[in-house]
C-alpha cells in the first residue's frame, strides 16, 4: 500500500490510497548524472531543448530556428538535485527507495512547488496512466487528453496499453501537466459505443520521473525529420501533413499532432531547410483550429486546410505576405458562419486577396461579370436618343440597296478598315468563306510592311464608300446588338456595336456572321454627326450566336425617327399634296399612299424608301394599286 | 498634305502593335503596374460595365482572375478630327483575339482602346473590350 503524493486540488486524504499498480522502479545508474543535458548550440532555438538528442556525441541535426517565446517554465529547466528533496507533508517512508519516481493520481497531494522543481526535470520520461483506457482506441485517449491539455505542448510516446488502462509517456510538458492536475487529473473521452455516442471520464494516474532518458532514447526530431522527408515530394513540390498524427510510422513512436500549436510551429521550423521546395501543404484531418505565421514558406502557394476544427476566418492572417493563390477550408466549422457562397468567397478574399481558387473552383468571374447589353456613361442620358437614331439610321442604310446613300453620314476625310479573323470552332464549313472580307482585310499582325497597310485603309468619304459597297450585302439583327459608348464629349463620341447579320444569298443558306463596328463620331452641328473613323470586325457567328439570331422580324415601318430634318408642322392641304405625289409615284392608290405616309411621319423621301422595301418582299397587297380615287379618307 | 495624313496612318500602325504587345504582357504577366497605361479619367468597359478612373480599372484588374491573351489581329487608324479635338494626337485601335481564364477554355474577344500621347507616353482614354458572345 503506497501513499500517493498528492496535487491540486484534492485535499490530504490519508484514507484513500487509490493506487492500483505501483509504478516500476528506474533502474539506476552509477554515478549517473542528474544535470540537464544542453543540447542547444548557439542561436537554436528554445524549443529544441524539448527533445533533447540523447547524448552529446552524437549531437544529429539541430536546426537553426529563430527563437520561440516559450512557456515560462522552461526557465524552470534547472539542474538541481530533486530526488533527494524532502517532500514534508507526506508519508516519505512509502515513496520508492530513491526517491526518483513520484506517482500520484486525483487524490493525492503534493505542494506545488516541489511539483514544479520534480515535473521539471529534463532528463526523466514521466509515464501516464489512464486507467480503464485500454477499451478506447487510442485516437479516442488522445484526443481526450488533448481537449484538457489545449493548447499546452505535450507529445505522448510508447503509447500502449497495460492490463485495463493505457499508458504513454511525456517529458517536459509541465504547462500540461498543471491543467491536467487543474482538471483534477480527469479527461472526457468521446467515444461512440454501441448505444450511440458518449462521453466518459476517465482518472489518470502520473509518475514523474518515470525513466531516464538515458534508457528510452526516442530521437523524435529524427523521427520527425525522417516523416517529413517521406511526406514530401519532391517533384511536385508539395508536402502532405494530412492526418499527422496518424502516419503509420510516426505514430509508433509518438503522437505528434498538428493541433497543438507548438507542435505545428516545430514542425515548421523543420521546414525552414526546404522552403523553396514547397509549394503546396496539405494539411487536412489535423483537428486544428490555430495557424502558426507561414511566413518562412515563402514559395507557399497552395494550402489544404480542409476537415479541420477552424471557427474564425481570421486565421487567415497568417499567411499575410504570402502570394497564395489555392486555399481549401470546406468542412471546418467557419464555413457554417456564411450562409451564401459570395459571403464566404468574400471573407477569404479580405484575408487572402491573392487567392485565385478556393475549396477546389476557381473564382472565374469578377463582381461585376454580368454582360450587359449597353453601356451608356452615366449622367448622359441624353446621347442616348442620338446613338439610337444615329445607329437605325446607319444600319438600315447599310442593309439597303444603295449604300452610296449613306454618303451624308461620313466625314469628308473620313478612315474605313476592316478586319476579318476566323474562329475556330464555328458553325458552317463551306459557307464559312470569308473571301470578299479576307480581301480587304487589314491585319497589323500579318502585314509584311507598313505600305499596304495604307493601301488596305481606305482615306476620305469617296473610298469609303467605294469598300462599302464592295462588300456583301448584308441584313444585320438588331435585337442582337450590343452598343457601347466608351467615350462621349460634346465633340466626339465613340460607339462600339456587336452583334450579328446575314448575308442574303441566292443559295438560300444562310451565312451568319459576327461582326464589331467601331464608330468615331464628330459633332457637326447640334444633333448631327458624321463618321470620321470606322473599324469594322468580321468573323464567322458561334453556332449558339446563329441559333438565336434573326428570332424577331425586324420592326420595317417603324423606323421613322431617322430624318434630321424635324418635321415640320404640315397642313392638311400639304399633305394631301404629299399624298397624291406619292400615289403617282408608286403607282399605289391614294388610301395606300396615306396609309404610307402616316407611317413614314409624312417624310416623302422616307415613305418612298418603305414602299420600295415593301415593294421587294411583295408585301404590298394587290388592293393597294387598285384604283379607287374616289375613296380618299379623310384623315386627321 | 497628302504626305502627313501617309506619315500619321504610319505612326498609328507602328504604336498600336508596340502597345497592344504591352498591353496584353501587362494584362498577363503584370497586372499589378496595368493602371501605368491608362490616363487618370480612363474609362474601361467590360462586357458592358463600366469602369472609370484609374484607381478603380487597377482593382478591377486585380480581381480579375488570371488570364491568357492571344491577340489574332489589331487594326489602327489615327484619329483626323479637327482642331476641336481634346487630344491631338489619337489613335483608335480595334484588336480581336482570344482569352483564357485559368486554364479555362478560351472565349473569342473584342476590344477597342482610345490611346493618345501624353508627354512621351501613350496612354488609354478608353478600353472597351467584350465577348464575342455573351
């Protein structure tokens, strides 16, 4: 029956030894000496002393970390003589021969200062034992003790189980060890059993200075830099640290996981050797929920974060300076926090702003990605009446017969050019021709010098028209235009028009071409605008573009609004002039050159051009010429 | 007379191919230093919106995701507006290519650019760029 020497927060209880097992004796050495070995050289870093190289001849690879603030107890890290400490309060006569291992468990007592100087000693493995552990796996244990102990460093190793409890050891882990004994030396272990999922609180029982170092000799940095060399490869630059703390080889001799935030530190100081060889980590199923700064992985671009325990975006931050361009963080509990994706796409841009892809999809379109048919600048409302009447009237003029017409609209010293590109992927094969563009199609890219270039340009009103009425006729939709006004001012406006147009032919295909149209427009006079610059875009429309064109016949007679002179105020008497003039013209009868007219806004020269059009797709009913002179309505 | 127009169709070829290749570089390789092109009241539209002042056409770029330009032709003429004309010296270039987002498939483009020289340097008045198809 030991005594168990006893912390926290139970009282001194003579009555209730709980001990179950006693703890095996260390074996000890002669003349074995109890200072702290120094392993640490020069610059490297605080942390190294935790795992200690076993002995100084063989001192192994030491890294040369920047230093890390550590815990204050490391301060602690003494090389005073513990075992012989009288520990006053106790029944000394039943703690084993030397003295060196202390066990005690919940409910027994030491004071806390002799608990200090005892849990501090370097060179000892403390061994944990929990007991009535062995029916949990051991992620399940871990885990448990990791929610108590969080975010206190401790590495368990030699887990394994004895009898009904499982046991581990740790070494210089006082900071846990205290919150262990602040949690009265109890875990909550989640388990699912068969009834469904539970928690269960298990007691656990601790030796201090347990076993020498001298008789466990562990290497974990060995081990530790042997895993990571594994888990990177090399061609790919990418390091894979998913699921850590469960690499098979690893986790045989110690349970080294990522959730704790020194251990996640450590490691990547580990990194510091092979940084420009990293460019992706992964680093799901690690339950973390801290992120050390990444910062010394410089040529970090990638970075695997899913299935982890993360609840704060902020997080985030410490891959500030970093040019990372693909995070993942599905299935963390921060992504319940944003109840739309834009929110959540958002919130990572605000910390990550160089990020291009996030939880496997690339962000493809920016905020305003909606194509919108026209553009006007704002605050010009104004033009908008002008750019339409100006582009009715251009386009009509050009899908009719005589493009000679549209003589008045361009600019005495007026520039006209084309360009015509073939896409890949188009619809039509034959059809596709674009011969009579080709022919007269103006290519920087592709112009050996600079001289045909000017021959390819046609220069002044009299040229332009000429290439105009070169090219095929054409018949464009206008429900398929888009209109851009990237520049207006009261002297020169610029218009960008796309869309598409057919070019009638007689084999009654139907050529569908896509084309761009760009207008620079100076003001002559106060609503009128004549064409300095054209810059015609041909190619062949998508399948799609085609598809959709032409869905709606265009409005024929409701082009009135084009003739820049206003009309004037007409009498009666005039446009029963203007009615009859027509009817002699067209031959039509007087009711039908009326109906014309009223519809062209009694603008002869317009009614004129209607009747034509109409005339030529035989809309025009035989009544209309059938002669009733007699039958003049009278009209308003 | 006849000469100057010839030197000013001349100049305009040359610019415009030098500054399309800046352009479509910067745009790809270099987007951070794009608003370096554009003139400080420079408007862009994309696809219809519109974007104006340089501040503003640099974020925009920035959060854009990255591209690929292949420029399959460019056309330029000077600008001949009288003297009525802000900017003297004008050229309006029409470019038609294609652009890839992110290893996505390539979509055909249009774009017309508004440069004029200021100082020494040639800059954006306005950008106008579209899908070929929405």
């Amino acid at each position: 029956m030991r005594h168990l020497i006893v912390c926290g927060e139970a009282k001194k209880q003579k009555t209730n030894p709980v001990q179950e097992h006693q703890p095996p004796r260390p074996p000890r050495r002669a003349g074995q000496d109890h200072t702290v070995l120094r392993t640490v050289v020069g610059e490297s870093s605080v942390a190294v002393q935790n795992f200690e190289i076993d002995s100084v001849q063989n001192p192994g690879p030491i890294p040369t970390v920047p230093v890390i603030p550590e815990v204050p107890m490391m301060d602690h890290f003494m090389a005073n003589d513990m075992q012989e400490e009288q520990i006053s309060n106790a029944d000394m006569s039943t703690i084993v021969d030397d003295g060196s291992a202390i066990t005690f468990n919940r409910v027994s007592w030491l004071p806390s200062g002799v608990l200090r100087n005892v849990a501090t000693s370097g060179d000892y493995w403390h061994k944990f034992t929990v007991l009535r552990g062995a029916g949990y796996s051991k992620l399940e244990i871990m885990d448990a003790l990791l929610d108590v102990v969080q975010p206190q460093m401790i590495a368990p190793v030699m887990y394994r189980r004895e009898g009904s409890s499982a046991t581990f050891f740790a070494r210089n882990c006082l900071a846990a060890f205290l919150k262990l004994t602040r949690a009265n030396l109890q875990i909550q272990v989640n388990s699912s059993g068969p009834f469904g999922p539970s928690v269960q609180t298990l007691d656990i029982e601790i030796t201090l200075r347990h076993t020498h170092v001298q008789d466990l000799r562990l290497h974990l940095h060995d081990h530790l830099v042997a895993c990571i060399a594994r888990r990177h490869d090399k061609a790919l630059k990418a390091l894979d640290l998913s699921a850590f703390h469960m690499d098979p080889e690893l986790s045989e001799v110690v349970f080294w996981s990522l959730r704790v935030p020194k251990a996640f530190v450590y490691v990547l100081n580990m990194l510091k050797v092979r940084t420009s060889a990293i460019r992706c980590l992964y680093l799901a199923d690690n339950e973390i929920t801290e992120l050390p700064k990444f910062i010394i992985l410089s040529k970090l671009e990638v970075v695997d974060l899913s299935s982890n325990k993360i609840s704060n975006m902020n997080v985030l931050k410490n891959f500030n300076g970093l040019n990372l361009l693909e995070i993942s963080l599905d299935r963390n509990p921060v992504c319940a926090q944003y109840h739309d994706e834009l929110s959540y796409i958002q919130a990572i841009k605000e910390m990550v702003p160089t990020i291009k892809k996030i939880d496997g999809v690339y962000l493809t379109r920016p905020e305003p990605s909606l194509w919108r048919r026209n553009y006007v600048p704002p605050g010009q409302s104004e033009c908008i009446a002008l750019v339409d009447q100006f582009l009715q009237h251009y386009f009509t003029l050009l899908d009719g017969d005589d493009r000679q017409r549209l003589r008045g609209m361009y600019h005495p010293d007026a520039l006209f050019s084309l360009t015509c590109n073939y896409v890949p992927g188009q619809s039509t094969s034959s059809t596709a021709r674009l011969t009579r563009y080709t022919l007269e199609s103006r290519n920087l890219l592709r112009l050996s010098d600079y001289s045909k270039s000017q021959q390819l340009l046609s220069q002044g009103a009299e040229e332009v028209l000429s290439a105009l009425c070169r090219l095929p006729r054409t018949e464009h939709d206008p429900y398929s235009f888009a209109v851009d006004l990237p520049y207006y001012t009261q002297e020169i406006a610029v218009i960008v028009v796309s869309g598409v147009f057919r070019e009638p032919s007689m084999m009654n295909e139907n050529l569908i071409r896509a084309f761009s149209r760009t207008f620079v427009l100076h003001k002559v006079a106060s609503k009128e605008y004549q064409i300095v610059n054209e810059m015609l875009t041909v190619s062949n429309a998508s399948t799609k573009q085609a598809e959709e064109s032409f869905q709606y016949p265009k409005p024929k007679v409701s082009l009135a609004k084009l003739s820049f002179n206003p009309a004037q105020d007409l009498t009666d008497a005039d446009r029963k002039q203007m009615t009859r003039i027509l009817s002699r013209l067209t031959e039509m009868n007087q009711q039908w050159a009326q109906k014309c007219l009223e519809q062209s806004k009694w603008d002869i020269k317009w009614a004129l051009v209607v009747f034509t059009e109409l005339l030529k797709m035989n809309k025009l009913p035989g009544e209309a010429f059938e002669l009733e002179e007699d039958k003049v309505v009278e009209k308003k | 007379m006849e000469q100057e127009r010839r030197t000013k169709v001349e100049q305009a070829c040359r610019t415009a191919e030098e500054f399309i290749k800046h352009y479509y570089e910067g745009l790809d390789r270099r987007r951070n230093v794009m608003s370096r092109l554009y003139l400080d009241t420079a408007t862009l539209l994309w696809n219809g919106n519109g974007i104006a002042g340089k501040e503003f056409i640099q974020k925009f770029f920035e959060n854009l995701p990255s591209t690929d330009h292949i420029v399959s032709s460019i056309d330029s003429q000077p600008l001949t507006t009288g003297s009525t004309c802000h900017f003297p010296l004008t050229i309006v270039v029409s470019v038609s290519g294609f652009i890839a987002f992110c290893q996505e498939q390539p979509q055909a483009f249009q774009q017309q650019l508004l440069i004029t020289a200021e100082g020494d340097k040639w800059k954006i008045v306005s950008d106008c760029f579209r899908f070929q198809e929405p």
